[in-house]
C-alpha cells in the first residue's frame, strides 16, 4: 500500500491532495503527525518540511471539507464517517406553552403626533405650484 505519483502530479497536488489519497489508500484514521510524515515523503520534500509546514498542513486539514478531526488527533475522510440522524416521533406529540410577557410597555419611546391631520383628507395638495417650463424659457 503505496501512494505513487509522477513529479508531474506531485507539482501540481498541494499537501491536503495527496493527505486526501494516503487517507483513502490506507483506508484509516491517522494521526496528524504521521499522516504529515507521509504526504512529506509521498511528495519527496525535505525532512525539514515537516517542522516547518506542519501548521499549514493542519490548517488546511481543518478548512478541508473532505477531512474530518477525530478524537486524540487522528484525522480521516469525512466519507468513512455518515452521520446518523435519529428523529424522535414522540417529540412531535409534545404541546408546546407559548405565553406573552404582560409587562408593562414603555411609552416614552412611542412618538404620538396629535397634531397631525387625519390622512383621509383631499386638501393634501391644496398648496401644490405647478410650473410650466415653457414659461420659464420664453423669459430666457
């Protein structure tokens, strides 16, 4: 069980490609450490790479939506892992008590205006200007 690439391949890949394939081949969880070793090896980097690119491995383990982080550090694919969703029929019977606060409202920051005309009235246009600019152009 070896993951095998051309260099060409191997240039265009980024860590949590090949992650993603070692993952697949080896068919388990893997810790993040050991699983890093790998892609380092997988893509024939220095041994220096793993001390200094293991932060931007496990960052994109985490923004990866293929992966998914399990307990004690181990990762693997999200696929090997369906999420179970149990519905409880007999929620659905449950009554629910919706009730309404009967305090008090403030109403200092409602704003009344008791001066205002009722908008029903038709002398809304009462001192509505109309202007022809044909007038205005013949004083030009």
């Amino acid at each position: 069980m070896k993951v095998k690439l051309t260099d060409e391949e191997i240039e265009t890949m980024s860590y949590d490609d090949v992650a993603y394939l070692i993952l697949k081949e080896y068919g388990k969880k893997m810790k993040t450490l050991d699983l890093f070793k790998k892609v380092v090896k997988v893509m024939k980097l220095d041994e220096e790479e793993i001390t200094r690119g293991i932060g931007d491995f496990f960052e994109l383990l985490l923004t990866d939506k293929r992966f998914i982080m399990l307990e004690n550090g181990f990762w693997d694919l999200k696929t090997n892992h369906l999420t179970n969703i149990i519905i409880d029929e007999d929620d659905d019977d449950e009554e629910f008590d919706f009730r309404i606060d009967d305090e008090e409202e403030d109403d200092s920051e409602i704003n009344y205006d008791e001066d205002a005309d009722n908008d029903d009235d038709d002398d809304d246009l009462e001192n509505l200007v109309i202007i022809d600019d044909s007038d205005t152009d013949e004083k030009s």
